[in-house]
C-alpha cells in the first residue's frame, strides 16, 4: 500500500512538472509585435552603412550632406537628411525610422512615402545603415 501511494505521489510529481514546462515553453514563443521600451543594436560599420546605402539606392530620397560623390536625392528635401538631424537621434529611433517609416507621420497622414525594405535588407545592413546615418558623416 505504501508503495501505491509513493508511486502515485510520484506521477503526481511528474503531472505537475509537466504543467509547469508546458506552460513556460508556451510563455517563451516571442509576440508579433514587441511594445517594450528594451531594444538593443549593435554598433554598426559606418563605411558598410554608406555602402548600404549606396546598394539600397537610398540616395534617391535622401541627401548626404558633405558627401560629395553621393548623387542628390531627386524627390526634394522632404526627406530626412542622412546624417544631419539624425546624429542627435537614438540608434532606436533611426532603426524603427527605417524598419517602420510611418510611425513619426503625425495624423492625418498615415502613411510613408519611403518604400517597404524589409524583405531586400539584411539585418547587417540594417545596423550598418543606422551607424552611418546616425554618424553625421
């Protein structure tokens, strides 16, 4: 009888454990969409970013004060300078700028006139972008 009950115990033991990491696993799977204020980059590479940018063609949008063998952008200067006002903002900021355009477009406007590089752009690219606009060079 003591047996039974030990061995019953026992099981319990392992239903419980099996709960527990079930649950936890189900608590690991990241969101969609992350709305937390940690965000790390690395520190990326400037002359890559500048590459980047040449590869990307993002020079068509945006000037690059200083850089003389850089084209002029051909759509004006609606769009922000890379460098310029950027290098006073966050390395977050210029990520979100270029992975979510739209999301410093005050209302009415809800939309970015700065195409979708998401499937074209590696994550390198990303970082190396951001460390080259952010650089004011």
């Amino acid at each position: 009888m003591k047996k039974i009950r030990t061995t019953v115990a026992t099981l319990g033991v392992i239903a419980v454990l099996a709960i527990v990491a079930a649950s936890c696993a189900q608590e690991q799977e990241e969101p969609a969409i992350v709305t937390t204020g940690d965000f790390f980059l690395p520190v990326g590479d400037v002359a890559a970013g500048r590459q980047a940018f040449v590869d990307l063609e993002c020079y068509s949008c945006h000037a690059v004060p200083g850089d003389l063998e850089m084209p002029p952008p051909e759509t004006g200067p609606q769009s922000p300078t890379c460098g310029g006002a950027l290098a006073s903002k966050s390395r977050e900021f210029i990520a979100d700028s270029i992975i979510s355009p739209a999301h410093i477009i005050p209302p009415p406007e809800t939309e970015s006139p700065m195409a979708n590089f998401r499937a074209e752009m590696s994550v390198q690219q990303l970082i190396d972008l951001v460390a080259f606009c952010g650089s004011g060079q």
